[in-house]
C-alpha cells in the first residue's frame, strides 16, 4: 500500500505557512502533478530522489511527487559538515535532486552533488495517478552517522510508515479538529493523514526559527496542539504563554521540569521518546509524574520517559543500554553497514542499541540516563551526563555538562549564570573536581536541544 493512499482530498487547509494556505486538495492534486514533472524526467519506482528543499509546502509536494510513482526520497542532513554529505551522496548516487531556487545554487558547494541533474517544484495539468507499491518498497531513506566513518542508511518503507503511523495516532491525540505547529516532518506527515491542519515555520535555510514571529503566528491561526523540541517550546514561551494551546508533545532532546513548569497548567503536557530507528518508544504525560518521581528528577536520578508502549518492547543492557525491538523498530540499514554496532540478533528476534542509557524502574517506567558514550567511568563508579544536568536545571536553572579529563569530573557551565564555587560546593557528592565557565555550549544543530558533547569536548 502507497502512504498517500492515507490523504483524502477536501477543501480544508493542510497547511498554512506564512500568508499561504494549501488545502488538502491542492496539496495533493500539486504533489501528483509534480509525480508527472519528475515521471517525464525518466525517475520512477527504482529512482533515488534526494529531496534539498527546507521544511515548507514545497517540501511535502516534493515528497507527494516522489511517492506517487513509486520513487525513494533521500533526506541528508547538511548541518553534519561538506564530508558527511558528499559520502552520502556517494552511497547512494540520487538520480535527481529536488531543488528550489536557493538550494539549486546551495549544492554547487557540494562537488558530489554538481553533475546530478535537478529539478524545481513544477506542475503539470495532468497529473498522475498513485503507484501501487509493495508494503516493503522504500519511502524514505534517511542518513546518520556511523561510528566506521562510513554513513548508516535507514530505510523506512510505505508499510513501516504506515505501522509507525498507527502506532502514534493511539498514543498521541490526533483529534483532526487540532490546528499544530508543525517543526518535525514525521509527525506532519502523520498530520496529513489524519486531516490535520499544519502551521509551517517561515521557511528558513538554517535550523533556526524565529521565535517570537512563530508565537504570533501560533496565537494568530489558534494553534492547539505543538510537537517539539524543548528547546523550541522554551523559547516560544519566552514571548507569550501560548493561549489557544491544548495539547504539547515535547522530544528530540532531554525535557528538563525547568521548561515544563513554564507551560500553562490546563495545557496537557506529554514527553516523547523515540528516534529515526523506532518512534515512539514510550511517552509520559507531566501530570502524572509523581512527586516522588519529580525528587529524583532534582536529585539527578534522570529524566523520565513513561511507559513504553505496547507495539515494542525495552530492555535493558549490561552496560544500562536501552534495547528495543518490535513492528515499528528499524531491523537494520541498508547494505547492512552499521548493522553490527547498532543491533543484536537473539534467535528470530533483532534489538535495536539506541545508544542511550536508562533503566526501568520498580512500577515499569522507562528512565534516561544520557548518552552511554558519553558516561564517565572511573574510581568513583558511573556518572551519567543527565544527572549532573538534571541537578544544575533543577537547583540552580542553568544548562551544564559533565566531562572527564585527566581523571578529573569536570563541570562546564555558560559564564554569569551561576557562581561555580557554590556549585562546586553542592555537587561534591558527585566527586566534581572543577567548574569550567564558557561563553556557550555547543548544541546539535538539529533541535538545539542536546549538548553537542563532541565539539564540546574539543573545546575544553
């Protein structure tokens, strides 16, 4: 079964961007027309299309085009660096690339990219019809990196989209009443098919948002329902309290109470976990997080991540790894390269190493830890970096990252936040050895929720 299969065609809008608004008719009858541009460029069901247009209507009408004849849409992330990309572009050589008219001039930085033909948003006035695809034919092919070098290749076909997609409408509220902020393309594309309205941040060729031009946005168009990053929500709040909210899902990075004691109390407030191999993996609504569990949160015992949910199942590793497996877990990459660092095989059974350390605790919760990498090991036990960040949010209202050097736990903290010999003082049950003062931390490009504890390290 073709994923568009999932779009009805209505006058309702699917999406508002700016002073546009597509309905879910011209949306489609657009992507389809454009399926019949790309179909007379010779792309069809065995063709690679890498989609470099930025989160907007064109982004989704690009997507539409490529499904509806059957094609692969290659997503690259072009914040990791020239290298990452060129051996992405390497891997998989697309057959086109769909531009528009900034990207068209942007990927003549990339040599690899040069000699492939591109494309613009086009329509034709006959537009295609969907291809039949099987439901293990290819939808989206998505790179990450690989601890070999050499990038690993998610492959998400029709059919695990369509499973991921009915695994998030019975855990998320997908009430086609809602009118969301749409900043995460899975979830807009969860959206369409639940005839949902989408606001779409101003288009934008870096991973920063406006903030406080998206808050008017979001109040002008009554916005009920944000999935995000924290990051995100935070500096949305910064502008106003969001009034016609009613429902947040928050992921992407840790979700510390700090931002979600700034959200209004009626809103119902709910925390994601999950990643490009398996989302979601569990969920937490805030208002059922206990007291109790809300102490450890400020003891630095981590971050918790709810229930899991019933289409997988969590277990935890010696080493405190979550594993996962289940319908909607990735069972591998493509070619099978990071296979082996990124999955066990017990019997007929893969579990996917999310890399992230947690545990389950005495009612079943799942908890975080932080990144198992990026743990610290050594003659004072284990200490996981959201401990220590989870204790400098909640006691002192600062972001802060644990490093270790020379046998030494540091501490690094953004200069004139906080005094660091009073947090010194109050984390020497941790065995912190010193506070380093920075201009600012780095964080990933993606969300700007994570503490880029790579760059960090090269830092300090």
């Amino acid at each position: 079964m073709n994923i568009l299969e999932l779009l009805k065609p209505s006058d309702k809008p699917a999406l508002i961007q700016g002073e546009k608004s597509v309905s879910y008719s011209e949306l489609l009858d657009s992507g389809l027309s454009f399926g019949k541009c790309l179909r007379e460029k010779g792309i069809g069901e065995k063709s690679h299309v890498l989609i470099f247009v930025p989160l907007s209507m064109d982004l989704y009408i690009a997507m539409i085009g490529a499904w509806s004849i059957g094609a692969k849409a290659i997503f690259i992330d072009f914040s990791k660096g020239a290298k990452f990309v060129a051996d992405s572009v390497e891997r998989l050589k697309p057959d086109i690339i769909i531009c528009d008219t900034v990207t068209s001039l942007m990927k003549c930085i990339y040599p690899k990219m040069r000699n492939i033909k591109a494309i613009h948003i086009k329509r034709r006035s006959t537009p295609v019809t969907i291809e039949k695809v099987d439901s293990t034919h290819p939808a989206i092919l998505t790179f990450t990196s690989g601890t070999t070098g050499v990038p690993k290749i998610a492959v998400r076909t029709h059919g695990f989209l369509i499973n991921q997609y009915n695994v998030l409408r019975e855990h998320l509220d997908f009430n086609e009443n809602h009118i969301d902020l749409g900043t995460l393309p899975v979830f807009t594309l969860a959206n369409l098919a639940s005839h949902i309205t989408t606001l779409l941040p101003d288009k934008s060729y870096t991973s920063k948002i406006d903030a406080a031009k998206l808050a008017n946005q979001v109040n002008r168009e009554g916005v009920t329902r944000i999935i995000c990053s924290p990051a995100l929500m935070a500096n949305l709040l910064t502008h106003n309290d969001l009034p016609s909210l009613k429902n947040a899902y928050l992921g992407g990075g840790p979700v510390y109470p700090s931002v979600l004691e700034k959200i209004r109390t009626d809103v119902d407030l709910h925390i994601v976990y999950g990643s490009t191999e398996a989302e979601p993996i569990s969920s937490v609504r805030w208002a059922d997080v206990s007291e109790n569990d809300k102490l450890k949160i400020i003891n630095g015992e981590g971050l918790p991540a709810g229930e899991v949910v019933p289409q997988v199942e969590c277990k935890i590793s010696e080493n405190q790894e979550i594993l996962v497996s289940g319908d909607t877990v990735l069972k591998g990459y493509l070619d099978g390269i990071g296979d082996a660092e990124n999955k066990i095989r017990e019997g007929d059974k893969i579990w996917h190493k999310t890399g992230d350390a947690g545990y389950i605790d005495e009612h079943g919760k799942l908890w975080l830890l932080g990144r198992v990498e990026q743990a610290i090991r050594d003659a004072h036990g284990v200490l996981y970096p959201f401990c220590v960040e989870c204790y400098l949010d909640a006691h002192f209202g600062i972001r802060g990252a644990i490093l270790s050097k020379n046998n030494e736990r540091i501490v690094i903290i953004e200069k004139n936040v906080a005094r660091p010999e009073k947090i010194l003082e109050k984390l020497n049950s941790m065995h912190i050895s010193r506070v380093i003062e920075i201009k600012k931390l780095p964080m990933d490009k993606r969300h700007s929720a994570k503490i880029d504890y790579g760059k960090l390290k090269d830092m300090v």
